[in-house]
C-alpha cells in the first residue's frame, strides 16, 4: 500500500510583541535612613560624629581634624548633613564639604573659584568656575593656620554674595 503523505500546512511567523518594561519602583527608605540624608544642627553633629567613629583610621583623623580646624575657624558655622550623608558646613550657605574616599579625604568649597587661597591648599577641581577642593591623602597634614584663613575667606565670600 502507498503511504499517504499528508500536506503540511506553511507554518506562520507570529509577530514578535515588544514589552516594555516597568520601571522599577523607587526602593522606600526608613526614616532614619532620611534623617541621615539630611540633618542639621545637632543631629547632624552627632551624625558627623558617627560618621568620623566609622571611619576608622587616618581617614576618620583626618576628618575629625579638618572638621575641628573649620569650627575653630568659624564659630558660628552650621553643620549639616546631606546627600546620602555627606557632611556639610554653612553660613550664609556652604563653605565646604567633607567626603572619606579610599585615598582621599576630600573638602570641597561650593564657591572656591573666587576664594583667595594665598598658600594654594586648593589642589584639586581647579579647572571649573565655582568650586575648589582639596584632597588629603594619607600622611599628608594641611596647614592649620592657612586652612582656618581660607575658611574665614569663604565665609565672608558667602557674606558678600548674601548682601548682593
């Protein structure tokens, strides 16, 4: 007997549907989580405190140090922490920051560009119009006296753009 062959119908392409995909819900964060974020005056100093405590080493010293050289500089500077926990000090707007890299503990003046800096301690960020920096690096131990002119230079550079 001849086998029977049975025609086969043409397979059809199906249409490939693109999804898109759903963007992912923004991750909730525990309120001291946001405290953390963002604080100011006692909380923050304390905030600052423990941040310095978990920077174990020449890091949280050198921190700890800058920290007491700006405050001695400017008594009446506000400290505050911002930006998932950067430590921030103020009057009449920021002075400067202060941020714990591997290799670096950075200081970063929010209007550097126009503050004088005679013992050029600014070494880093220079090429931009607005802010200066300054990078520690281990071992590395900044002039007091020339740090504590400069804060009081970015203070009265705040002073001045305030009266304007």
């Amino acid at each position: 007997m001849p086998k029977q062959t049975t025609k086969k119908k043409p397979v059809k392409a199906r249409a490939v549907v693109k999804t898109t995909a759903r963007k992912p819900k923004p991750v909730k964060t525990s309120r001291e989580q946001a405290k953390r974020e963002q604080a100011s005056g006692k909380d923050a100093s304390r905030l600052i405190d423990q941040r310095i405590r978990e920077l174990t080493g020449w890091r949280g010293e050198t921190l700890a140090r800058m920290r007491a050289l700006i405050l001695a500089a400017d008594p009446e500077a506000v400290e505050e922490v911002k930006w998932m926990g950067t430590p921030v000090w103020s009057h009449h707007g920021i002075i400067c920051t202060g941020e714990a890299y591997k290799s670096v503990v950075k200081l970063t003046f929010a209007r550097g560009a126009s503050v004088p800096d005679p013992k050029g301690l600014f070494n880093s960020s220079l090429e931009g119009n607005m802010r200066r920096a300054i990078d520690i690096k281990e071992g590395e131990i900044v002039d007091g006296v020339a740090f504590k002119a400069l804060i009081k230079a970015a203070v009265a550079r705040n002073l001045a753009a305030k009266k304007k």
